[in-house]
C-alpha cells in the first residue's frame, strides 16, 4: 500500500553521486525524509542508476571531481 493517495503526486527522486561515502551519507540523511532518493557512488554507476530509474529521478546533484567518469565529462 503506497503512502502517498493516488490523487496527490509522487515527489520527485533524487540521485546523489559522490565518490565521497561520508559526504554521499550525509547528504542522504538530509535529504531522505522529503524525497525519494537515490545513491551512486561513482560516474559510471550513477548512469546505471538514471538509467533503471529515470522514471522516478527529477535531480542528480554530483561531485565534479571523481575517479574515472568525473561530472565534467
């Protein structure tokens, strides 16, 4: 049984990406009460991530400067 009545839309997901465990924990728990969200974290499973998910993300909010797939490139 879904929390949210059918006639009220769903809020929207989130991806975080960090490379960082502590910063990409953090910024869970903050954000987890008010929105769906998800958790990558490198550039490469983030895409993974968009991809399985995209019906539901809304928002990626990412680290510029990680290993191997950076949000630059």
């Amino acid at each position: 049984m879904s929390s949210t009545p059918a006639h009220l839309p769903r809020k929207p997901g989130l991806l975080l990406v960090d490379d960082e465990p502590d910063t990409l924990a953090v910024m869970h728990r903050i954000l987890k009460p008010h929105f769906p969200v998800f958790t990558a974290g490198l550039g490469e499973e983030a895409l993974r991530v968009l991809e399985r998910e995209h019906a539901s993300i809304r928002l990626v909010l990412l680290d510029l400067t990680m290993p191997g797939l950076s949000g630059v490139t």
